[in-house]
C-alpha cells in the first residue's frame, strides 16, 4: 500500500470545494490563450499545497496524538500490507495468567488440535473432533469459511451481521469483527476490513495507550460484548497484532485474561497427541 492510501485511511478523502471547480471553468473559458500557462501555475500550487499538508498530517501525531479512530485505521494500513504468511499450519499460543497456556493448531485441510498446560508442565495435546475449531457468536466456523471471507467492509459487515442473533447490539458487532483480528486466521484484507469497521462503530471506546500484563505497550480499545461485561483489546497497531484480551465485570474485577503470545501460520507440527494412560495400581 502506497503513503497516499496511508494518508487516505487515517484522514479520510479530501473534501472538494464545488464552487472552486466553477472559477476554474470560468478563467479558463476568458482566458483560452494562457491555458497552458496557467496549468503549469496551478500545478506548482498544487503540489506546493499538498507538500505543507502532508506537513502538517505527519507533525500531527507529535502535536496532539492521534484519535482512536486514526490509531485503528493506521492498524488497518498495517494488516493490509502484510503478505500472507506461508505455512502448513495455523497456530496460536495463549497465556491465561494464573491457568497455564492455551494452544491451538489448525491444518490445512481442517484438522485441529488443542494443547493445555499449566505454568512449567508439558502441555496435553487433543484431537479437536465433533465440532469446528473456530466460532462465532456461537457458531461453527470451519478454516475454509474463514479464509473466504469477503475483504470488502461492507460486504464483511453484512457476512458478520447475518451470524449474530436477531436485534445484537453494537458491542455484539465489535465482539464478532475483533475475533477476526487474532483468534482466528483471517487473511489480511479480512483483519484490514475487521479493523476498517471497529474504527466506525460508536460502541468501541479508545481507553488511550496501555501495557499488557508482560510490559507490552500498545492502545486499549473497550466495548460491552454483553450486559455487565466490558472487553478490553491492547493492540499493536506497528504489527496490527492484539496482544491481550480482558473482560471485566461491573465492579471492574478481571475474570477473564488471555495474553496473545504468539499467532500466525508455522511450518511446526503440533506434538504428538498425548495419551492417557490409566494410573498404576496401588501397592498395598
């Protein structure tokens, strides 16, 4: 993506004067001899007006900092970019502080398996069988539906909405779209329309900038998924990553931490899958 298209998702299209365009066609109708003069004139201010407003677009952050909107459409510029990464497997690895890690694995043809293990012990390895690996809002969503999904932000936002229960508020919107931009393997232009479309949503609050719980700074972005329950993101918006995941209850208690450690495509197999073995005989 080039700086223009950049500049173009942080700031929005530039606004045309209509009225402008008539003086235009006015001079140019009475004077048909300094046309070309003229052009080559308005050339030199044109370019030197976009020099001074490029000026100010790039001296913007440093003056006030940018809004929550522009850091999420900066992240969206970011994952469009990213070529999609070659692999056999799509994985992601997370840490549930004071539970152990998580960790998912999914083949290319849709096989899966989950890996659990608490702090300092061997995971257990699991076929995940009788059911998708992914969801949304309760259901199933296979790998390939996933990887199909349309990058445009509008017809994304008719595929996310026809998931969602009946009447589902915007948080329940914001839910969906942000589950596309790490727990599930969405190709770049999805993740860069999921972000595209959280910029625009109202129930998505911009909290400013944070630290994870391993020291990882990044921008917090609040919503209500359901009644009660505010979900936190801490994204990356230099790698368009999310590195945390938080829900808090009325009272602002944590009941539920995931940190992002690690998620994208691998060329590493899953272990072995572990097998129970049945406990040895007491002795008497």
């Amino acid at each position: 993506m080039d700086d223009l298209q950049r500049i173009r998702d942080l700031y929005g299209e530039p606004r045309l004067d209509p009225a402008a365009k008539v003086r235009v066609r006015e001079r140019l109708a009475a004077e048909p001899r300094r046309v070309i003069r003229w052009r080559l004139s308005w050339t030199v201010a044109v370019t030197c007006l976009a020099a001074s407003v490029l000026a100010v677009v790039f001296t913007l952050p440093s003056q006030g900092g940018l809004s929550g909107r522009s850091i999420l459409l900066a992240a969206a510029s970011t994952a469009a970019s990213d070529p999609t990464a070659g692999g056999a497997y799509w994985h992601i690895r997370k840490l549930r502080p004071g539970t152990g890690v998580t960790e998912l694995w999914v083949a290319g043809d849709g096989r899966a398996w989950r890996g659990q293990g608490a702090p300092g012990e061997p995971l257990t390895v699991t076929r995940v069988t009788g059911r998708a690996p992914f969801s949304m809002a309760g259901r199933d969503l296979t790998l390939e539906q996933i990887l199909r999904l349309p990058s445009d932000s509008g017809a994304l936002r008719a595929w996310v909405a026809g998931t969602l229960p009946a009447n589902s508020g915007g948080g329940v919107m914001a839910d969906a779209l942000s589950g596309l931009l790490w727990s599930k393997p969405s190709p770049p232009g999805v993740r860069a329309a999921a972000y595209r479309l959280l910029a625009d949503l109202p129930d998505v609050r911009y909290l400013g900038g944070r630290t994870d719980q391993r020291g990882r700074p990044g921008e917090a972005f609040a919503f209500t998924p359901a009644p009660g329950v505010r979900r936190t993101l801490i994204i990356d918006p230099v790698s368009s990553q999310v590195l945390s995941c938080a829900d808090t209850g009325p009272d602002g208690t944590t009941e539920r931490l995931e940190l992002v450690l690690d998620a994208g495509w691998t060329d590493t197999a899953p272990p072995t899958p572990t097998r129970h073995r049945p406990p040895a005989p007491r002795t008497p």
